[in-house]
C-alpha cells in the first residue's frame, strides 16, 4: 500500500504511517489523513497543538473558547453579589 499524502512511512511491515505537520490522523483509518484547516495547529504524528483537541484539531480544550480561529482562554468572571433596596 503506497503511503497517504500528509504521512511518512518508516517502512517495515509492521509500521504504520504517521501523520506529517498540517495533517489529522483518524483512529478508525491509519490511512487516512486530512489536511487540518490551520497548518500549526495540527503538529504531526497524530497529535494536537496546545490548547486544541479533536478531530482535525478544531475544538477547543476545556476553559477555552473559539475567536478568529484561534483557541483564547475564557475570562475569569468575579460574580457579585447585588442587594436589593
């Protein structure tokens, strides 16, 4: 089997491609890569950059949100206790 566009391929038969920079690897195909929608959060070799999970690296990691296509941390929020007159 040739190796995916987005992969390298050690070689072997035991060996597996792993995904290049800018590049999703699926768990369900070993085979199948996808070029991620922003190249610098997808590093390679099956991993997020920091701060994005998921598939193709597009969500957010936990007390995060999306803005302009970047992950930015959500703002701590002081909650105020407000008398009634």
């Amino acid at each position: 089997m040739p190796c995916p566009v987005g992969g390298v391929c050690a070689g072997g038969k035991a060996s597996l491609p792993v995904t290049l920079p800018g590049y999703y690897g699926f768990a369900t195909d070993p085979y199948e890569f996808e070029e991620c929608e922003n190249a610098d959060i997808c590093p390679g070799n099956f991993t997020c950059g920091e701060n994005y999970r998921g598939n193709l690296c597009a969500r957010c990691e936990a007390g995060r949100y999306r803005f302009n296509g970047a992950c930015e941390e959500c703002p701590k929020v002081a909650l105020v206790d407000i008398e009634r007159f």
